[in-house]
C-alpha cells in the first residue's frame, strides 16, 4: 500500500502548483484512479476478512461440541483453544472496523475528486479549487493513518496466561473420568458461544 500512497502524494503536488487547468485535471484523474484502486483493495480485504471470520466461529462451534465431550487435561487444551479462536475474532473485527472506515473515505475523496474535477471545468479560482483540494489532501492523511493501524493491529500479540499449582489428585480424577474438568471458560466466551449456537439453529 506504500507506493499507492507515495503516488498520491505525488500527484497533490501537482495539484497545488500553480493554476493549469488542464495538468490539473489530469492528476486528478490519476488521483481517482489511485483511490478507486484502494477502493477495490480494501472491498477485497472486507471479503477475505468476512471468510476468516465465518471460519473461526465454525471452528468455535466444533470446539464447543468437543468440549462437551472431553475431560481432564484435554478439556483444559479444548478451553485455551477456544478463548484463542475467540482472540482471534476479536482481532480480526477491530481490522474490520478500520477497513470499513478507510471504504468510508475512499468514497468520499472519490466524490470531492470529482467536485473538484467539475469546479475546474467550471473555472473556479485557484483559492477556490485549492479548499477542495485541501479536503481531499485531509481525507488522504486519515487514510494513511488508518492503514497503519490496520497494520499495527495484524502485528497484535497476545499473552498466555500464568501457570498455576498442579492439583495432582484433582487432575487423576478428571484424567480418569471420576470427577468432571471444571470449565474454564470465560463468562464472555461461553455468551458468545451461545449467541453462535443461537445464530447457526
């Protein structure tokens, strides 16, 4: 995504340097292109997110129903699974709420491009022209930012819970099927477990 930034900021100096209508027209045309392309990158990005999301509650979904059906240290792996699914999600929504905003902007520099394509025709001032430019320069600015948080938040790690003291006579008796693993599950986990069980009946 760099280069597609660098070529918009190269095509905004054009644009502020001095008042040619016609070489202006022309970077803005570039520009368009530009921000359609991002348009299309972040719509296929929304889709590819969408399909990791389906596939990590299908898994959650199949984890729960192994869940019911494990004990002992099994069950403790099935639980850490998954809380890890549901991390996961977590994570993936939050870059799902910043490509939907960057495909909110896309399409409102992609208007003011073309407000500022019809006003140049319609021969407006240099001042005039350079407000709207100015928008779609700011519109720029917060696109880029919010790239960088979609990649800060792909680089998100998150941290594996202390050990804790090994009951070893409790842990017999789960491992032999005597006395059930107490879950582990969160409370906001199994909700969301039993929302996607809700959601897929």
């Amino acid at each position: 995504m760099r280069s597609l930034w660098e070529a918009i900021r190269a095509l905004f100096e054009k644009l502020f340097g001095g008042s040619e209508t016609l070489r202006r027209l022309k970077a803005l045309d570039a520009m368009e292109e530009n921000f359609a392309k991002a348009k299309r990158d972040n719509s296929d990005s929304l889709e590819t997110l969408k399909e990791e999301i389906r596939t990590l509650e299908a898994r959650a979904l199949h984890k729960k129903k192994e869940l019911d059906q494990t004990h002992g240290d099994s069950n403790r792996i099935v639980v850490g699974e998954i809380e890890r699914i549901f991390r996961e999600l977590d994570r993936l929504r939050g870059r799902e709420t910043v490509i939907s905003a960057n495909l909110d902007r896309v399409g409102i520099a992609l208007a003011k491009i073309g407000e500022a394509k019809a006003a140049l025709r319609a021969g407006v001032t240099d001042e005039q022209f350079d407000d709207i430019a100015l928008e779609v320069q700011e519109l720029f600015g917060q696109l880029r930012e919010s790239d960088r948080a979609a990649r800060d938040l792909e680089k998100e790690q998150y941290e594996v819970r202390d050990a804790s003291r090994v009951e070893v006579e409790q842990r017999m008796a789960e491992v032999q099927g005597v006395e059930p693993a107490p879950v582990a599950l969160t409370a906001e986990t199994q909700k969301r477990l039993k929302q996607l069980e809700t959601e897929e009946a």
